[in-house]
C-alpha cells in the first residue's frame, strides 16, 4: 500500500467513523427532548440503534487498519446532541428535517466515496461498508420526509443551515 492510498482511506474512515458518532449524538439529543412518547421516538430510537451499529463497524476498521479518530470527537458529541436537542425543541418536524438534512449530505457524501473507491477497485471492505451504510441513510432521509419533515417551520432554511454544517464538519473531520 502506498503512503498515499493510507492516506486517502484513513481520511475516508476517520470522516465516516465521526459521521455516524455525530448521528448517533443527534438521535440521542432528540431522545433526550422527545422521550419514549414523541410522536417519531421509536423511528428515532430504531435509527439510533442502526447508526450505533455504524459506528462500531467503522470503530473496528479503525482499530484493524490503525487510523486515529478525528481529534474534533468531543466537539461533534456536544454539537450533534445540541444539534438533535435543539430541533426536537422546536418540534418533531424539526427533528425530522435535521434527519432529512443530515441524511442528504451523508448520502452526497457516500455517493462520492464510492465512485473513488470502485474507480480504484482497491479496498472492497470499505466500499461494501459504505455501499450498505448509504441505504441505510437514504431510508432514514425518506422517513424523515415521510414523517412530515418539510412541514418544519422555516424548512427551507433550517435545512440549508445544517446541511451547511454537514459539509464543513466533513471537510473538517477529514484532517482534523
């Protein structure tokens, strides 16, 4: 393997490791507003447990293939549960269009992973990773719609603003 090939997928598992404990943080600050009896918690709580699962897959390729984590951790465990308490304040529509937003960028995100990796065809284990992640994201992104998440108030701008966040807090995670 070469310097760089380490490189490039350490940033990729690094970022994807920092996403999904970002999401994880998210649903846990909606639990925490919406409890058990918030009209999405069991759809939350179930994407909680998928996004858990996530992560400790990319915890084990990190510690397989030696990658440090993102020094940001503890910033993305304050800001993504602020993020999911903040919109289940707001109200369960809220909380669906940060889902629906987050879920958006994600899949941007895995989107454009995958297109390098199978270009390279050089790290099957982490394309398939990614591959299935990205399903799951994208049914977690059309519940969220589902469930109402463009009848957020001001929609159209919440979205914008985390979806803005998603981005930068990628390019971050990915050197940081």
């Amino acid at each position: 393997m070469t310097d760089v090939f380490r490189k490039d997928r350490s940033e990729m598992i690094r970022v994807d490791q920092a996403g999904e404990f970002g999401a994880t943080r998210i649903y846990a600050g909606q639990l925490a507003v919406m409890g058990d009896r918030g009209p999405h918690s069991a759809e939350i709580r179930g994407m909680a447990e998928q996004e858990a699962g996530h992560r400790a897959e990319f915890d084990a390729l990190m510690a397989r293939r030696g990658v440090r984590p993102t020094a940001l951790q503890p910033f993305w465990n304050l800001a993504g549960y602020a993020l999911g308490a903040g919109t289940a304040l707001i109200g369960p529509e809220a909380a669906m269009a940060c889902t629906a937003a987050v879920e958006t960028e994600i899949d941007r995100h895995y989107s454009q992973q995958l297109d390098e990796l199978e270009a390279d065809g050089d790290d099957p284990e982490l394309a398939d990773m990614i591959h299935r992640f990205r399903e799951d994201e994208r049914e977690h992104r059309d519940a969220a719609l589902d469930a109402g998440a463009e009848n957020a108030p001001a929609y159209p701008l919440l979205s914008a603003a985390i979806r803005l966040g998603c981005r930068a807090a990628i390019r971050i995670s990915e050197k940081i």
